[in-house]
C-alpha cells in the first residue's frame, strides 16, 4: 500500500465502524498517485465484514470475492473510449436498485469520472441523490476541477494529501532500487506510479532526452535533430519536458528583467495550451511547432 494512502482508508474505515458512513464519495486524486488503489481499498472496506482502522482485513469472504473480481455487488465503470456513456451509467443504475446477493452493501466504483459526459451525468444524478439502502458510490477523478458541478456537489469528500516531492523521491528509491533522481519528470507522467512505469518501458530515458535537447535548442537558438525528429506520439512528452525546463529558467534567474520575466511567463502556458491541444490537433508540424517555439524563446530573452 502507498503509504500516503493510509489517512484516508483509516478515515474512511472509521466512517465505516462508527455508522457515519456517506452514500457517494469524490476521490480526487490522479491514477498516478494511486486513485484507482485508494478508491479499490475504499470499496473493499466498504464490503469487508471485519474491516479495520488500516481497512479491509483480506481474509474475509468479500474480500476474497473482490481479490479475484468475482464479488457480485462490486461494479466497476471505466471510460468506453474518451467518454463514460450514457447507456454505462443506466445499466449501473439499474443494477444498484436490485437486492444485494451477498446480502450486505452495494459498491459503485467509476474511475475517471470527469469523463462523464451530460447525458451520463444526468442519468447518474438520481441514484446520487437516492442511492437506496446501503450502497455506496465511488467516483475517482484525476482532475476533479473538471467534473460536473451537478455531480461533485453531492459527493462527500476524504481528506487526502498529495505527496512532498521528497517523500516520493523517497519512495522511488525504496521501489526501483536506483540512485538517479527520476522525481524531476514528475509533472510530465503524471505522479510516481507512473514513474515506476515510465522507468519499466524505458520512457524515461526518453524524458531525459528531451530535456538535454531542449536546454541545448534554447542556449543555440537552433533545434537539436532529435527534436526534429519527434513522431506525432510522443510531441505531448515533449512540449511537457519544455515547459519544465522553461520553469527552471525561472527558478534559476531570479534577477530576469521583469517584462522577460512575464513574457518567459506567457511563453510557458502557451506551451501548455499547446499540449492540451493536441488532441485536436489532426496533423501536428512538430518540426514548424518546435522552432516556433525555440525562436520565441531566443527572441524574448534577448530583447
């Protein structure tokens, strides 16, 4: 278990032990922080029928039903494509207002729920507000600024904290049993899980690439071949690695002029706005995007 997972499991297990329990939780928490394990060891204490301070016991017949994904009131929705749809949302609603086979609570789980589109939404809004007997609904957002008003406004919320950088680095070094800092690329892959992943397939050293090019492209003001050389999957990975890399010059001159300073600024969210673009973005000129990019940057730092 994730070891900044705990407060909010034992939060949850005594709301649980003490009858205070709430019928819809929001976990606002990314997938690369462990939202998907904090919101399965939440259902899992929630069905457990010895649960604990630290959770579910792991013993019990629940618990032994959910460890090999055969638990009958355990439902699980995850995205069909970009979207939670509608027809998702109405097969669940319909399976919750059935009696429970185990004879205990019902359990909803639906991960990435900001990708509730307004028909699922709606649908899901009625079993929020009149969830029946002893069912309990989970819903995991990695951005929870982006889900429906609507729906977060009924859900209850656990106190979780998002780990100090130093704690993951801690944490990193125990799991991979490496001595580099992978921690820096955090912000690019979205949270130490992923790093885990990251440094399994190798993407890392990709990271790791294109930082040292683009601290190279930026001080020459031409763009490295390798930049240039950038498929359409991986322009995301990129633009994320400038805007980290454009957020240490930053940091670092601290005596920057203040219009550069501004500009150096703007420059960085465009960058970003960039990224979140991409996805409607059929035909990416990666190597026009790149030197866009690189000569903005020489330009505004040498005014």
């Amino acid at each position: 278990m994730l070891p900044w997972l705990q407060d909010p499991i034992a939060a949850f297990s005594s709301q649980l032990s003490s009858n205070r329990v709430g019928h819809a939780y929001l976990i606002g928490m990314d997938q690369g922080y462990g939202g998907e394990e904090l919101t399965l060891a939440l259902a899992k204490a929630a069905l457990c029928s010895q649960v604990g301070h630290s959770g579910s016991c792991g013993f019990c017949k629940p618990c032994q039903l959910i460890e090999a994904n055969s638990h009958p009131d355990l439902y699980r929705i995850e995205a069909d494509g970009a979207q939670i749809k509608v027809d998702q949302i109405r097969d669940l609603c319909q399976k919750l207002a059935t009696t429970s086979q185990q004879g205990g609570r019902r359990v909803a789980i639906i991960l990435n729920a900001e990708r509730l589109n307004q028909a699922s939404a709606n649908a899901l809004l009625k079993t929020l507000e009149e969830p029946g007997k002893e069912t309990i609904l989970l819903l995991q957002a990695n951005s929870p600024s982006r889900l429906l008003a609507t729906i977060s406004s009924r859900c209850q919320r656990l106190a979780i904290n998002i780990p100090e950088r130093a704690e993951v680095k801690r944490w990193l070094k125990q799991k991979l049993a490496i001595t580099e800092d992978v921690s820096w690329c955090l912000p690019v892959v979205g949270g130490p899980l992923a790093i885990v992943e990251a440094v399994e397939t190798g993407r890392d050293k990709s990271l790791l690439e294109y930082r040292q090019a683009w601290l190279q492209s930026l001080s020459s003001g031409h763009l490295c071949d390798s930049l240039a050389n950038v498929s359409e999957k991986q322009v995301s990975d990129a633009l994320k690695v400038l805007y980290l890399v454009l957020h240490r010059v930053l940091v670092k001159k601290q005596d920057l002029d203040p219009l550069k300073r501004v500009s150096l600024v703007t420059l960085a969210a465009k960058v970003m706005q960039l990224e979140n673009r991409l996805s409607v973005m059929p035909n990416v000129n990666t190597l026009a995007l790149f030197e866009g990019l690189t000569l903005e940057y020489n330009q505004l730092m040498s005014q």
